[in-house]
C-alpha cells in the first residue's frame, strides 16, 4: 500500500508540472516575459526542488518518509493553488520557489521507500512503474490544461491541477499505515559518507552521466512553444503533440525496466542515448506534423532513468540510499536548473534550431561516462 501511494503521489506532481508547459505561452504575454525571464523561472523553481533534495534524507532520523513525502506533497500542491491567485511576476516566482521546495521530498525519499520495499528482482519493473505513472499523468495533463485553459483561464487551470494532489496526500498522512521496517532511520548526509559512496565505480559513473545529462533538462518544457511560436501550430495541436511525446514516456520506463532486470544495463543505456541524441537533432530538420508524431513519441520512449536508479539501487547498500539518491536528484535538479537558462539564451539569441543541436551534443557527451558502467548483475 506504500509503495503504491509513493507512485500517485509522484504521478499527481507531474500532473501539476505537466500542465505548466502549456500554460507558458499565456504566462509570456499576461506577464510580459522573455524567453530568458521564462528560463529563470524554471531555473527557480528547479533549483529550489533540486539542491534540498540532498538533504531532505536528514529529517527521517525524526520523521518517516511517508509523513514526509505525504507532507512535501501536500505542500507543493497548496502552495500551487495559492500561486493561481498571483497578480505578479514576482509573486509567481517566489511562490513557485516555495513549491519546489515541498516537492524536493518525492524524488529521493520515494525512490528510497521503494528501493526498501521492493524485490531485487522486481527493481527495474517497479522503479519503471515510478517512471510510467507520472509520465501518464504528464501525458494527460497537457490535454486537460489545454482544455481548461481555453474555457476558464490558466489561474482555474493551475489550481484544478493541484487539488488532487492535495486531496491523496492528505488520504495518505491520515489512512496509510508504515511498517517499523519501512520507517528505518537511515543515514544522515555527511561529507565523508558521500565520499566514501563516490568512491563506488557505479556511483561515480552515474553521477557524472547525471551532471551531463543535467544540461539538457527542462528541454522538453520548451517544446510546446516551439510548436506555436516557429511551427505556427494552435494550442490544442501542440498540446496533443507534446502529450504523444510524454506518452511515451509511460511505455518506455516499464520496457526498460523489464530489459534492466534481464540483461546487462550498461548496453542499455548506451544506446538509449546514442538514439535520443538523434531524435533530438531531427527535430530542427522536421516540420511536417506526421513525421513529427514518431520522432516525439521515441523521444519519450527512450527512458534511461529507469536503468540508472537500477545500477545504483544494486551498486549501494540499504544504509546510503537516502543519501546516494538524493546527491542522484540534486545533481540533476540542480544542474538542470541551470540547462533552463543556457537553453533560453541559446533560443533567445540563435534560435530553435541551434538549441536542438545544443541538446543532441549534450546527449552525445553523456555517453562517454556511461561506459564506465560496472555490471552488477551475473545472472543474465
């Protein structure tokens, strides 16, 4: 019952940050903003969600996680409500600040609830489950924006959103039970046992293919506007298309997670990121609405999420797994915070295409530290 109310309480959080990227062009014009003030933005709130979230493993030596991914959850989707009623820029932003820091608990306590809760074996599928769920929240979450956005107004939308996450989290604190075991104190963060966890190949490894692939984050979110903005494309057909490619994203963790808990993982990812390289850079060459359906819909498909939380869930002990995964989040929030405003810069000054092939080089560098990969596994 935990580990299910971790993966809709992740999967209604996207379903609030699903919908932002639909409400951006209404956002640009209420509030005069630039593709670089739009970058901040995200740079913002990604920060304010990312660099807790090596920290937050700290508060269950006092606190079980699910009191605290119940009560982050709860707090983002209030403090989102409450930004609907915004008269500001400044308002929005500082609000939004306050949200991302409620939802830097989800990432590394959920993952390190499910980790605890969940077979070796079954660690791809389940972590695939974590991955699949929110992206179809993501999925759907674009069509309904779109939707209420046009009947009543991106400030309803906003706070539409945000109510059931409220609602769940609320479930959870008050019915949900946690086993003893489940309610470990685990470690606290130090300097020397994150050291001691880098000094891991696996870990290193993956913490530098996360730091690379930090400066392609927040890519995605930029896609609906280059949809109506370059492609001339209306609201509905850009949401659509931008929902075909979060579909994927539900399909691909749960097939990846199954080919993780059959095969060697290095190959995996590998490839994963040699194809997405590609689809990325094709974007700038095709503007044609049936050729586009295929690229966006593999470019969500390839998830080497999934693949990359299995190698360290199998490279770490029970001990460091608040601590290792939330260095994991941080790393990519963090950075990723940053990718924002590079990729809004590039965007603002060189345009749409030039930022695609920023995005496919950024993809092509992360392969390198993915070969360094150690296997875990010798059953396959």
């Amino acid at each position: 019952m935990l580990s299910a109310m971790v993966i809709i309480l992740h999967a209604l959080n996207h379903l609030i940050g699903g919908a932002l990227p639909v409400l951006y062009p209404t956002l640009l014009d209420e509030f005069s903003l630039s593709y670089v003030q739009l970058g901040f933005l995200r740079f913002a709130s990604q920060f304010a969600t990312g660099f807790p979230q090596m920290f937050v493993g700290a508060l269950r030596r006092w606190i079980s996680g699910r009191v605290l991914v119940g009560l982050g959850t709860a707090i983002n989707a209030t403090i989102n409500i409450i930004t609907s009623r915004v008269g500001s820029f400044q308002q929005f932003l500082h609000l939004k600040l306050l949200a991302g820091l409620g939802g830097s608990i989800q990432h590394p306590i959920g993952t390190s609830i499910l980790t605890t809760n969940t077979d070796p074996s079954w660690r791809g599928r389940i972590f695939g489950l974590n991955l699949a769920a929110p992206m179809l929240a993501s999925t759907l979450s674009p069509l309904i924006a779109a939707w209420l956005l046009v009947s009543v107004g991106w400030r309803t939308t906003l706070s539409v959103v945000a109510v059931p996450s409220l609602v769940v989290s609320c479930f959870m604190l008050v019915f949900v039970k946690e086993k003893t075991d489940d309610a470990v104190k685990t470690s606290t963060f130090s300097l020397r046992g994150l050291l001691d966890a880098l000094s891991v190949r696996n870990v290193l490894s993956i913490s530098m293919l996360r730091t690379v692939m930090a400066f392609r984050m927040g890519v995605r979110a930029f896609i609906p506007l280059y949809f109506i903005n370059v492609l001339g494309m209306n609201v509905g057909l850009s949401s659509t298309l931008y929902s075909l490619m979060i579909f994927g994203g539900v399909v691909g963790p749960f097939f990846w997670g199954y080919l993780s808990d059959r095969m060697n993982r290095r190959p995996l990812v590998v490839w994963i990121l040699a194809i997405q390289c590609v689809l990325y850079y094709s974007l700038q060459l095709v503007n044609e609405t049936l050729l586009l359906v295929p690229i966006l819909f593999f470019i969500g498909f390839m998830a080497q999420t999934v693949v990359m939380q299995s190698i360290l869930a199998d490279s770490i002990d029970s001990a460091q797994l608040d601590q290792v995964f939330g260095f994991y989040y941080t790393l990519g929030f963090t950075l990723g915070s940053i990718s924002s405003i590079v990729f809004a810069y590039v965007v603002e000054t060189l345009g749409f295409h030039y930022g695609f092939t920023y995005i496919a080089a950024v993809t092509a560098v992360s392969i390198i530290p993915a070969l360094f990969i150690k296997e875990t596994r010798t059953n396959v």
